[in-house]
C-alpha cells in the first residue's frame, strides 16, 4: 500500500481514477536540469532565460544562446522543452537592460519582459534566432511571458515569422513547425483566453504572477503575504475559465507557477481539469505521488 519515491520513478503519472497528467519540470539552469533528468521528468514545462542574461554586461550572443538551448534540447532526448523568451523586469532585474529608462514606480506594471522584447527587437530577434537554430535539436516550444492583449500575441509571432524568413534566406535549418505558447499570468490574459487561445498552440498558467496581479498583492512584499492566497475564489474562477476556453480550443494547459509544486494545492489543479504541471525539479516525485493517490472527478470546489 505504502507507495516509496523511488518504486514511482518509472511510473506513468496517472490520477486514480486514470486521467493522464503530464508531469514537467521547471529549471533555469543545468544543474536544475540534471535533477529534472534524475527525477525522470516527461519534460520541461518552463526553462527561465533570465540567467542567461544575468552578471554581465550585454545580452548573451546568439551563438552562445544557440549552444546552450541546444544543449538543454539535446540532454532532454526528444522530450517536449518549453523554453520562455526574456522575462525581465519586476522580480528580475537586469541594470544594462534599463540603462535608457531610469527608474520607475511600479516596476510589476511597467516596462518589461514581451513589452521589451517588443521594444527592443534586436534583443528578442537575438533570442529567437538562437531558439529557432536550437530547434533541430530536439522538440522546442517556444513561449512569450507577460501576455496582456492579443496585440501582443500578434507582434510577438510576427516577429518570430521574420526571423525564420531570415534563417530560410541564409539556408539555416530549423523546425518549422516550431509550436507557439503563451504564459496566461495576468488577469486580461485570462479573461480573454477564448480570443487568445485561438492564436496559440498552447497555455502554461503563471500563478505566481496571477494570484499577484489579480489579488494586487506584491509578491515580493512579506507585509501583504498574507493576501497571498492561490485558493482565492477569483483565482480558482480564473484558471477554471482559461483552462476551459483552451479545451474548446482544442489546446492543452499547464500550470508552471509554484502552486503546481504544492501538494496540497495539486489536487484542485487536476479537478479544474489541468493536462500539465510544471514543477519544481526535487519536487517530481513527491507531486507524482500525490496525482497517483487523487481522483481527478471526486469533489466540487468551492468557488
Ligand atoms: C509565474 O509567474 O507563475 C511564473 C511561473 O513565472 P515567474 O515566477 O518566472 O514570474
Ligand atoms: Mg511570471
């Protein structure tokens, strides 16, 4: 009866009641890569750049981006990668990056991630360029963090078509059917999720970002920590409503915010009807335990 870690590794993660979930990992750098590889994960459901472009004093290269996304796509054999465009900004401070804008006072709501990569294409091209080459290498999804209206979505895939229309001229080979997500980790993401859904191949729900924007609570403030609450009926209605516009759809949703690594939080996840979570590396196990052990149909939630 007693179900040990280890005697799970290589057991496909299933609720009880036999409803698939895809179990992923999160990571940022290859040492989290290696513990995600230990632990078996089915795949990487957010790989963070932003170290990449951390303690430097310009953005990395192409080529160096190239080569390390290839080596994430090479080591993960075939699995699925998402792999997240830059995500600077609020939380993830990177000083060159600022150089031209000064100081601001809401950090969280202003200039930053795919609003910058929007601004500064020459930084996003960069970044997409690499992916785009990294791509041959294993099976890459490509995803833009931040999302807050569909014009964004639009440009961002705009821009992604430029550079594989560059990389074609140039004789580069990539995969072309490269698929497209979004992060839904604002509440207009959410809200207009039905319209969003119908532009991308997949959503992977933020709720670090979601509870706080929704809730307007700082995730970083320990003063309002306590109105940090992903239970919160607006938040439960609001991962309801985008996994529910994304099945009509016919696209899949994961969740990669912190929550999908809390145990206690992981069974309202499958009963929303998630097919994806996203977790903390040391957390695989632990996290497929608990969907082994939940019926994804058994109660009502309270919202
Ligand atoms: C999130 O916002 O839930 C998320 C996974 O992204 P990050 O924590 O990197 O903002
Ligand atoms: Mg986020």
């Amino acid at each position: 009866e007693r179900m040990e870690l280890r005697d799970i590794l290589h057991l496909e993660t299933r609720t009880s009641d036999g409803r698939r979930i895809k179990l992923f990992a999160n990571i940022g750098n290859l040492e989290e890569l290696d513990i995600a590889l230990k632990n078996n994960a089915e795949g990487i459901g957010l790989m963070r750049t932003e170290i990449l472009f951390m303690n430097r004093e310009k953005p990395p290269s192409e080529e160096e981006q190239f080569k390390f996304y290839r080596t994430v796509l090479e080591r993960m054999r075939g699995k699925p990668v998402i792999i997240r465009t830059l995500d600077v900004g609020g939380d993830k401070i990177i000083p060159y990056l600022y150089a031209e804008i000064g100081k601001e006072e809401n950090p969280f709501l202003g200039y930053r991630s795919i609003r910058l990569c929007l601004n500064r294409k020459d930084i996003f091209k960069t970044q997409l360029r690499a992916l785009l080459r990294a791509s041959i290498y294993g099976n890459l999804k490509i995803m833009f963090p931040m999302i807050s209206c569909e014009e964004e979505v639009l440009k961002a895939k705009t821009i992604l078509e430029e550079c594989k229309e560059e990389l074609r001229k140039e004789g580069i080979s990539f995969d072309r059917n490269v698929k497209v997500g979004i992060m839904v980790e604002t509440p207009a993401a959410a809200l207009i999720s039905d319209i969003l859904a119908k532009e991308v191949d997949f959503f992977s729900i933020g709720t670090n970002d979601l509870i706080q924007y929704t809730l307007a609570v700082d995730r970083t403030n320990e003063s309002v920590s306590y109105l940090y609450n992903p239970s919160h009926p607006a938040i439960l209605r609001l991962i309801k409503m985008t996994i529910e516009n994304a099945h009509k759809n016919g696209i899949e949703v994961g969740v990669c915010g912190e929550v999908a690594s809390d145990e206690n939080f992981v069974p309202k996840l499958i009963k929303l009807g998630v097919d994806e979570l996203s977790v903390n590396p040391s957390k695989i196990l632990v996290i497929k335990k608990k969907v082994l052990q939940t019926k994804s149909n058994e109660d009502i939630i309270n919202m």
